[in-house]
C-alpha cells in the first residue's frame, strides 16, 4: 500500500505535537521515524524509556480488515520485542481499535 504525502505529514506532525506530552522527565529521544508505513525502523519512537508506534487514523467503524492488519501488526512487533523497555501503542481514540483487538477474531483472518 503506497503511502500519501497526506499521510506522511499526518504522522510526522503527529508525533512531533505529542512528544512534549508523552516524555518524561529525564527521557531522551534516541530515534524518530517520522514517515507513515514502512521506513526500515523498528518503531516509531525509540527513546532510553520507550518503544512505541503511533496509529493516527480516524476508524468510523465497519471491517476496516487493512486498518486491522496494521493495528493487529503494530501491536504484535511491540508484545514481542526483545527490549527491557516500556511498550506503547498510540492512537487517536480507544473505541474500535480495542473493539478490533478483543473482537475474538482468527488470527488468521485479520492476517489474511
């Protein structure tokens, strides 16, 4: 799935206005992955404290099946990184993605 400039600035202006809010006293970026989609980075936010991901997509609801597979890979990379650091997974509202986390679905289907 080819990535828009839309998209792209969304993400990066994302994770810029959200740093002073999410970082700790003491916690020092280490790496930033500014583009959505794959950069060849582990995550998007890599600091002495962190690993996290960032998901700025508005969900109206319904199948959304690539919006799934993304959040579904997303969360999974972070619950199996080998890191003593703390795992996070942004996103802009709680609603459907857990909704689509806990909706009991095969694996195999979301990674269909």
């Amino acid at each position: 799935m080819a990535t828009s400039p839309n998209s792209v600035t969304i993400h990066t202006l994302g994770i810029l206005l959200s740093l002073p809010s999410i970082l700790q006293s003491g916690e020092v970026v280490e790496q930033l992955s500014l583009g959505a989609g794959n950069s060849g980075k582990s995550f998007d936010l890599t600091t002495n404290q962190r690993v996290a991901e960032f998901k700025f997509i508005q969900w109206k609801g319904g199948s959304k099946s690539a919006r799934k597979r993304e959040l579904f890979k997303d969360f999974y990379w972070l619950a199996e990184a080998a890191t003593p650091k703390h795992k996070y997974l942004y996103v802009v509202s709680l609603e459907h993605p857990l909704k689509s986390l806990r909706s009991g679905e095969a694996i195999s289907s979301v990674m269909n």
